[in-house]
C-alpha cells in the first residue's frame, strides 16, 4: 500500500478519535485531530499526482473518506456545539444527489470529475467544521454555514446541469431520435 493510500487510511481511523474528543467536551483537541485529518486529504491527493500513484482505492476511498469525515463531525457537532441542522441535511442531501448521479454516469461509461465548486464548498465545510469545534464566535459558523449551503445547493445543480444528457433517456436507455 503506497503512502497516499496510508494517508487516506489514517484520515478514516481519526474520525472516531475526533467523535470520541466532541462527545468528551474536548473540542479544541478534536479539532487539532480534525485539522490533521483535514491535512492528509491535501497531502494524499499532492503525492498520489506528484508521484503518480494514483491507484483506484484511492480515487474511491478518498472521496468517501473525506464525506465520512465532513458528515460525521458535523452531525456530532448538532447537539454538542450548536452546529445548525439545516447545514448537515443540505450537505448530505447534495452528497448522496451526486453520488447517485455519478453511478448513472459511470453506467454509461462517463466519469464526472470534482468541479471547483464543490471543491470550494468541501473546504467551506471544513471551515465551518474547525470553527465550530474551536468555539469561534457562532456567528461566523453560521455565516460559514450560509455560505457552505449555498454552494453545496450551486454546486449539486451545476453537476446535474451539466449532466442532464444522462435524464434524456427512454427506459430501453435510448437517446431521443436515435432509432
């Protein structure tokens, strides 16, 4: 097993440490855990393209690990620090929306690759993530919070936007006019 796939392992095995620490009270801890974890998604993904070892555990595991991470702490979060409900249904609405999409899509043989908003909207989460275990003002979890949920509601549409030749389908999966 290479390096990065270590990595993506190691962010797997800190998601129960980082629940664990919430659920104690030790939130500033959890979150120097969730911020290692945070780390081993860039530097997984850094050396995986720098090295070229992508492998196809990582190109699986990694994204599902860093959902498990994101979702995991942030329905913890709901009773212990005040983290808003609303945030975690829009985020995991989205996830499973596009996963679902992606598995029409690799049906097909069509691969649909990451957008850079929904990069953008993974690092939100992180954000709002860390600022609600540090216990930074509410207010700037909420605003974090707000502006993560639109852009997970943006980038969930612009994934099926541009996917939309998937829905235009009858049920024997043939294209309009092409009989």
């Amino acid at each position: 097993m290479n390096l990065p796939n270590r990595l993506t392992l190691l962010r797997i095995l800190l998601i129960p440490l980082c629940l664990v620490l919430v659920v104690l009270g030790l939130n500033v801890l959890a979150g120097v855990v969730f911020i290692i974890a945070a780390l081993t998604d860039f530097l997984d993904g850094y050396i995986a393209r720098r090295d070229k070892l992508v492998t196809n555990f990582g190109k699986f595991a990694d994204p599902v690990a860093d959902k498990i991470l994101a979702l995991c702490v942030m329905i913890v979060l709901i009773p212990y620090a005040g983290y808003p409900w609303w945030a975690v249904a829009i985020v995991a609405a989205r996830e499973l929306a596009v996963d679902g999409l992606r598995l029409v899509a690799v049906e097909q043989g069509i691969v649909i690759a990451a957008g850079k908003l929904g990069k953008v909207k993974t690092n939100l989460q992180f954000f709002s993530i860390i600022s609600a275990l540090f216990m930074l003002p509410h207010a700037l979890t909420l605003t974090l919070c707000l502006l993560m949920g639109a852009l997970t509601i943006l980038s969930g549409a612009q994934y099926f936007m541009a996917s939309r030749a998937l829905f235009q389908q009858d049920v024997r999966g043939n294209r309009p006019g092409a009989e």
